[in-house]
C-alpha cells in the first residue's frame, strides 16, 4: 500500500495567544502549513503530567477533536505505555481490543498496539481506520514513544474536505449502491498467500469462535478448501457523523482495492489468484466492478488532501477516525509509534442514503 506523493513536512508550531479555555496551564497553537490539522497543545510550563492534566478533559478533548479533526498533545510530561493507556482511558473512554485484523500489529499494552508492523520502507495509503468494518472505532490516539530519526510522519487528511473534492456523480453512485468487501485469508502464518491468516484476523484458533464473531457483526463468511476462509459483507459509502450530523465518505473501497497497492504486489497477486479470491478487493455494493476512472479520481483526492510534520518524542494525536484519514510514509531507523482505538459506532446505523442532500 503507497502514497505515491509524499505530504508536504512542516517545521515549528506557530503558537496562538489564548489560552486553551478553561485552562492557564496549556496554549493552543497550529502548525505552519498544515492549515489547522491537527490542533496544537501545548504546555505553557515544564513538567505538565499529561495523565493528569487529562483528568476531567474528555468532553472538552472531543468537541475540540470534532471541531478540527485531530488534536496534537506536544511537550507534555509522558513516561510509559501505561501512562498513555491512563490517558487514553481519560480522554476516550479506553482502549478497544484490535479485531476483524487487517494490518500486522503487536500488542504493547493493554489494547494499545504498534500503529502498524509494515516494512519501514513502504509507504501506507490514506484511510479511515476499519471503516471496512460493521463495527469501527471512532477515535484514534497515537503515542510517539520513539519517532524515526527519518521520515516516518503519518500524514493526516482533512475528510471533511476530501467528500467535499470527489467528484458529485460518484458520491451518488456509492449512496445508492454502497461496497462490497471480499477478504480471503490463509489457515496459518506458514500459507503460501498473501495478507494475513484468519487466526490473527480474527484472534481465534476455533472456526466456530470465528462464525459467531462474524454472524455477530453481520459479515458472511464460507470456508474454502485447505482451511482458508472467505468474507464478504456491504457497508455504506458515506455516513452521517453521529456528533456533527455531517455526511462523510467513510469506506475502505479504495485501500482495499488491488489497484492501490504498488505495481508489483499488485501484478503479483493478479498473477495468483482471480479477483474474488485476492486478500482483499472491493465492489459496488450489487457486486459490480469499480471503474478504473474513478478509482483514480478518489486516489488522487485522498492523496491531494494531505498534510505532514515530524512526529517527535512523546507526542499524543488524538483524531476522529471519520473526519480525519491517516496514511504513513517511509522512514529509515528504529521507530515505534503506538495506537489504541477507543468508541465503537456501526456504519450502518449511520449511513446516507441515495438523493440525500449533503
């Protein structure tokens, strides 16, 4: 998975006058040209314990994460993993267990996982967290325990704007007809495919553990031979946020496309396997194929929408999941940059219909 344009990187914050309100302790600010994604906080002293300045924060922490997308906690007092699982607890409500898998992770904590086992080479395209999901979470914290001394920068896209640039005639067609998401898995770490194996997917060794997982959530599965395991499931295209009320594109149809991963995975695994039978692959809701066009038009608008800066030591980037995307770029050295996910919502419960007005 690529970004084939790397974000702009941006330098120092740019520091506003006031105050966080209601706080004499933490200044907001911004940083220069990523126009306002994420909101900046910073300490106004040394010393500021973050699990404790978070204490009693979590309403203001969401209405200003709905407000601009993402929040960026910098400069703060933060010496562990548990100490970020306190905060996460405080300004999210806790950590969610990783399930329903689709990237390489390790546990760390106590649902708090590394943001993703990738190669550092590879480039990782932009996406809402699971939003190939029936279930998904609704806020993301990262914890930049140690960032690369080279690139690494997860790069951040402003979703609001994004629904905005796609093209009207194509919003309208996945209204009407939503995606479909076909994931196939291999039996164990040892197959001979690609993507991961249904056991980590799934966290269960037992096939009957996985059937009630996946009737639980509404996804269709069927077991092929050699033990591998098929999903299918239709999620809607574009939501209405339950805090805002806005409609947004939400959905994995174009991360889970085998045309956005780089050219020679992609011919690889063309050369392997059928189209029903790749990893991971996308559809129009009804089954039908996405246009090549379009799937082009949505890849450049992801990729136009972003914005970067270096991450540095103990930072904290609290985002709503369904206005903001992320993506990761490469980087040379040691890095670890943590995730935990916190607030489940449906899709479904939310989705926007065909005719809606935006």
């Amino acid at each position: 998975m690529n970004v084939s344009r790397t974000a702009p990187i941006v330098g120092a914050a740019r520091r506003r006058g006031a105050p966080l309100s209601g706080s004499d302790l933490v200044a907001e600010g911004t940083l220069p040209g990523c126009g306002g994604l994420p909101l900046l906080l910073e300490p106004k002293a040394e010393g500021v314990r973050l699990s404790a300045w978070a204490k009693g924060r979590r309403a203001q922490i969401e209405a200003l994460v709905a407000r601009h997308g993402a929040v960026l906690l910098r400069g703060f007092a933060l010496d562990s993993v548990a100490e970020f699982e306190a905060c996460v607890d405080e300004l999210c409500g806790g950590a969610l267990e990783y399930r329903f898998r689709a990237s390489p992770r390790t546990e760390i904590g106590r649902h708090v996982y590394t943001a993703t086992d990738y190669p550092a080479e590879q480039s990782i395209f932009p996406h809402n967290e699971h939003s190939y999901s029936p279930v998904c979470p609704l806020y993301l914290a990262f914890f930049s325990e140690s960032p690369a001394p080279e690139g690494g920068e997860t790069p951040l896209g402003d979703n609001r704007e994004v629904t905005r640039r796609i093209d009207p005639a194509i919003k309208e067609r996945f209204r009407e007809k939503g995606v479909l998401y076909v994931r196939n898995y291999e039996a164990g770490v040892g197959g001979a495919g690609f993507g991961l194996p249904w056991p980590i997917v799934f966290q269960a060794d037992d096939k009957g553990a996985v059937e009630r997982f996946c009737d639980g959530i509404g996804v269709e599965w069927t077991w092929k031979s050699h033990d591998r395991l098929c999903t299918r499931q239709v999620g809607p295209a574009l939501i209405r946020h339950p805090r805002t009320g806005e409609e947004i594109w939400f959905n994995h149809a174009t991360f889970f496309h085998v045309t956005t991963l780089p050219q020679a995975l992609r011919d690889a695994l063309l050369a392997e396997f059928d189209e029903n039978d790749l990893p991971t692959q996308t559809f129009y809701g009804d089954g039908a194929p996405i246009e090549p066009e379009t799937l082009e038009h949505l890849r450049a608008v992801y990729r136009d929408a972003l914005v970067a800066f270096p991450w540095k030591q103990k930072d904290v980037l609290i985002l709503d999941n369904i206005l903001t995307v992320h993506a990761r770029n490469p980087y040379r050295g040691p890095r670890r940059v943590l995730v935990a996910m916190a607030q489940t919502f449906k899709p479904r419960d939310f989705a926007a219909h065909a005719g809606a007005t935006p």
